[in-house]
C-alpha cells in the first residue's frame, strides 16, 4: 500500500510538472503602422502598402496558446490617381 501511494504521489509531482512547462504561455505584443508608400518590388515603382515600411509585412510568430495583441495604427492616405 505504502508503494502504491509513493508511486502515485510521485506520478502526480512528474505531471505537475510537465504540464506546468507546457502550459507556459506569453502575451505577445505587437505594433503595426500600415502607410501607403511607394516600392519598386518588380522594379517598377508603385503606390503599395506596408506594414511597418515592409512588403511583404513582418512575421509574427507565436506558440500554441499564447495571447496575441496587435495594434493596427491606420496611417493610410487616399490617393487620387489620374
């Protein structure tokens, strides 16, 4: 009995402790300022939009179960094209 006991104390300390190590999560925090530019990715130079200046934008990368908060800063222009 007393084996059985320690043996399942012990299983329950080993699960505790994985699960804990799986079940760290992060809040990761992104900011994204969208702008109209002007970009030659073809080599031909066009009116795009960009994420923080990039085409295509950054790469955001997260884990299983993290939280994602992601602020979009809306700096676009309307362009008046001929």
């Amino acid at each position: 009995m007393k084996l059985a006991v320690s043996t399942l104390l012990l299983a329950l300390l080993q699960s505790h402790s994985a699960f804990s190590a799986v079940v760290k999560r992060e809040t990761k925090q992104v900011e994204l300022d969208i702008v109209n530019t002007q970009l030659a990715p073809d080599g031909f130079m066009r009116s795009m939009i960009t994420a923080n200046g990039q085409y295509p934008g950054p790469l955001i990368t997260a884990n299983k179960g993290d939280t994602l908060e992601v602020t979009l800063n809306n700096k676009l222009v309307r362009l008046i094209l001929p």
